[in-house]
C-alpha cells in the first residue's frame, strides 16, 4: 500500500505541476486580448509620459493589441500607482514609473508597499544627475565645493523641485557622503530653481541634463555627474567618484505591473523591453532625454526598488524630512 501511495502523491503532484505550468501558458498564449494599459502616474509631458508613449508605440506593434498611456497625476505619482496596484494582476494594466516610486515612500506614507505591491517587469533606462553651480561661485571642482562647505557650514544655499523630491533628496545624499551641510530651497518644480541659479540667487543645484537641455542653464558650470561614467556630450566633465567621493546616483524608469501576474506574460514584457531597449533608435530617442538604456531582470529591478526605499528614507531622516 505504502508504495502504491507515494506513486498515486507523485501523480498528484506531476498534475499539480502541468497544471500551473498549462494555466501559465495559457495566459501567455491569450495574452494580450484587448488593450493594454499603461498608467504613468504624472502629467503629460514629463520624461516618465516622453518615454511611455515611445515605448507604446513600438510595443504595439510587437504584442499585436494596443498598449495605451493613461495619465493619472497626483500625490508625487501614488494616485497612478495605486491604481495599478489595485488593478487586475492579468498583464492588461502596467504602471511605468521613475524611481519617484522609492522617493515617495522615503517621504510619504504611501497606501501601498512599493516593494510587495508590485511585480517588476525590467528598468528601461537611467540617466546620472549633474552638479551646476552659479557664476562666479568661488568653487570650481567637487574637492573645492566640499571644502568651502566645510568652511561655511550651511551658506551653501541648492535649490530643488520640492520638499522630498529626487533633487532634494540627491543633494542632501552628496551632502551626507561629504559630510558637509547646504541650506535646502524648495521650489514647486525644476524650472523655477534653475532660474534662480542662472540669477546667482541660489549657489547649486543638482539635476539631470534633460531639464537644462536648450535652457541657460545648460552653461553653467557644471562640477561633475552622478553616474559610473562620463557623459559623452560632456567628456571633460569628471564623474562623482574622479572627483574623490564614492558616490553614485542616478535616476531611473521601470515598468511594472500589478502584483501576481503570470509570470509568462511577466517575462514576455521583459524579453520586450530587452529588445526595445536594444533598438538604436530608441538609444537615439533616449540620448535626447540625458538618458541611455538599462534593461534589467524583473529581479534586479525589485532589489534597486528596495535598496532605494531604504537609502532615500534614511537621506529624508538625516535631512530632517517628516514624512507626511
């Protein structure tokens, strides 16, 4: 009898296993069977729309039904993402997203986990942040900029976006690493600070090349960037690390979906991206933007999202940022 019973288990087992192993080809063969939703939770015209609607375009005409960007604004990019994480886990709604979704827990009581919500599909690109100062600041390198911080504990004045946002939150990690400490000027966006940069009313500000790109604030001097290597549109420009701090940042956009999808369509979308983003004239497309492709597993995806969380909310914590 006993026998008999551990070849009727195994049985049972084998059937268990062709069965979720049927169910998930049966989704990736059904797969998709009407539009598919592509939610970026920002207004239009933001790099995260830019990027979304390039990549709908293409992915298209690949996956043979629709794939439409849906904006839904609001609360630093939780309204969008809620969504999402409330959506049918059926590969039909995806949510394509900047690290604004690591910044945002750091600052935010998020009403969803940011790591366990969601189900990584692959990064798609990165872009490093540079360092601009004013004219006539008296510092011209990194080590120079440290120094005279250290000198003048907190007349150093940066501007960024707002209260917890990447550029604040960027600045006040370079600040930590050097051991120095700047006066924070929060503005209702880039734009604004930028422009209190060009005026010399603000001594620094850091940010990506995509929101200085064909504005003044493209001649400033520009100290050096965030990434593991130079910008080929900047090559004397060193990078963070030449300049002697061991520090790399850098912004980033994935695409996710809803917690529990099959894991064949899962990896259907991440073997598309792998191909759009080895496109060159998606390359070209990013370059525009300061940014450059950066595929990745869904796995390696979910790790930057929860290294993230945790070195943005303790930046916020040492900034003295209360998250609200």
């Amino acid at each position: 009898m006993l026998p008999r019973k551990r070849h009727t288990l195994a049985a049972l087992g084998a059937l268990s296993v062709a069965a979720v192993s049927s169910r998930h080809a049966a989704a990736q063969q059904g797969w998709p069977s009407r539009t598919v939703l592509m939610v970026v939770p920002f207004a239009p015209g933001g790099s995260n729309d830019v990027i979304a609607r390039r990549m709908s375009v293409t992915l298209t005409k690949t996956l043979g039904q629709s794939v439409v960007v849906e904006n839904r604004p609001g609360g630093g990019s939780t309204i969008g993402a809620h969504y999402v994480a409330n959506a049918a886990p059926d590969g039909h709604t995806l949510l394509f997203v900047s690290g604004s979704i690591a910044t945002t827990a750091a600052v935010q009581k998020t009403p969803y986990d940011p790591v366990k919500a969601f189900d990584p599909i692959s990064r798609v690109a990165a872009a490093p942040f540079v360092i601009l100062t004013r004219e006539g600041f008296p510092s011209k390198t990194v080590k120079e900029l440290v120094e005279y911080a250290r000198a003048n504990p907190t007349r150093v004045t940066f501007g960024s976006a707002g209260l917890g946002d990447s550029t604040q939150l960027a600045t006040e990690l370079f600040a930590n690493t050097t051991d120095v400490k700047f006066t924070a000027v929060n503005y209702k966006g880039i734009a604004p600070a930028q422009l209190d940069l060009i005026g010399g009313r603000i001594d620094m500000v850091i940010t990506t090349v995509a929101s200085i790109r064909g504005t003044p604030a493209e001649k400033l001097p520009m100290l050096a960037f965030t990434g593991p290597r130079r910008e080929p549109d900047f090559p004397n420009v060193p990078t963070l690390r030449e300049a002697g701090v061991d520090l790399e940042i850098d912004v980033w956009w994935g695409l996710f979906a809803p917690a529990g999808i099959p894991v064949a369509v899962r990896d259907r979308l991440n073997r598309e991206i792998a191909a759009l983003t080895a496109d060159p004239e998606f390359a070209a497309f990013l370059k525009t933007a300061g940014a450059s492709p950066a595929p990745s597993t869904p796995e390696e995806l979910r790790a930057i999202v929860a290294k993230d969380v945790v070195r943005w909310t303790e930046t916020a914590r040492r900034a003295g940022i209360q998250q609200q």
